[in-house]
C-alpha cells in the first residue's frame, strides 16, 4: 500500500480520535444504563448532602465534594472540587478511590486501647480515649513547663513535646492548630510538607 503524508496523518488522527472516545457509551445494556440513572438521582439535592473537603492523602491538598445519602448517611460519590484552586476537579487514582476509607469492612470501628507494659488491646468509648489524650497531653505539659530560662527572662514554653502537622490541612486549620499548640506552649512546631 502505497500512502503519502496527507493520508498517513489523516489515518493517524482518525486512530487518535477513534481510540479516545470510540469506547464511550459502548457495552451499555439497558440494565447498566438504568442502574447509572438510578445513581444520578440518588446524587441530587433531594436525596444528598454535598460537603467539600480536602484529600487526606498527600500534601497537595486537592479538594473533593463528598456526596453523603441523607437515607443511609453513607459517603455515595465524591470527585474533584471543580472550583478548588489546586486541582479545579482533577484527582489522580487515590484520590478517586478516596471513598474506600469509608466504605470499608476493614476499617476499625472502635477505639483500641492498651495499657503500659499490657500485651493486650481493649476496646474503649471514644470520650474515654479523648479524656485520656487530654490528661496525658496536661501532665506532660505540666512537666516539661519552663517559666523561665537560665538568665531569668520569662519564656513560658514546653520543651517536651513537640508537633508533626498535617499536609491534609488547609492554611486557615493549619493556622488554627498552630494557634492551639502555641497556647499550650510549644516551640517544636513543624509540618510535614516542608520536611
């Protein structure tokens, strides 16, 4: 077969554009389409909840809508948020799958607690968990407490704990943390996007 450039590229696009969306809408039955329809409406105002967030999976921090049924109180879809300024409703493949963190027979349902030098795990109430974060986080600032500093000034800070942010938190809960820790009295503040 003989073909000049003209053809060749004209037969090159028309493989582009055929291998692009040639397989769109194909292999539909009747069956799947109703099943689609049925999701489509199931994501309307009626029926859903839309609420934004952030991706909890790297540090860019693209923004999803989550669709939550107000039927089950399940996470039903969730995509890119089109008007977010770091993706604009683009996600890469965690990001997609991102409703598998709910929707998941694996993940745990309860608060796992075990106590020092205890080779066992006991299932605790989360008020229980959070009250016991919050003694432990109290006694640990208490001792660690410095008033003042070897020349006498006063500095008021804790030099035995120190904080590990999140890349999955936007600028103004960063800043809120951040503000939070600072009260407690703590200098070792980082995030894990600059590290």
């Amino acid at each position: 077969m003989h073909t000049n450039r003209r053809n060749f590229l004209k037969l090159s696009a028309t493989a582009a554009v055929a291998t692009a969306f040639g397989g769109l809408g194909l292999g539909c039955t009747a069956a799947s389409q109703g099943q689609m329809q049925d999701r489509i409406a199931a994501l309307s105002p009626k029926w859903s909840k839309q609420t934004t967030t952030v991706c909890c999976y790297c540090a860019v921090g693209c923004g999803l809508v989550v669709n939550t049924s107000l039927k089950t109180m399940k996470a039903i879809n969730v995509e890119g948020d089109p008007d977010h300024p770091v993706n604009e409703g683009a996600l890469c493949a965690k990001g997609s799958s991102i409703w598998q963190l709910n929707d998941n027979d694996r993940r745990p349902d309860s608060v796992l607690y075990r106590a020092p030098y205890s080779k066992e795990f006991k299932k605790v109430s989360l008020a229980w968990a959070l009250e016991k974060i919050a003694h432990n986080v109290k006694k640990t600032r208490d001792e660690g407490f410095t008033y003042k500093n070897a020349k006498g000034q006063v500095v008021n800070r804790v030099d035995n704990i120190a904080s590990l942010g999140s890349a999955a938190l936007d600028n103004e809960e960063c800043w809120a943390y951040q503000t939070m820790l600072r009260s407690l009295g703590l200098v070792y503040i980082e995030h894990q996007a600059r590290i």
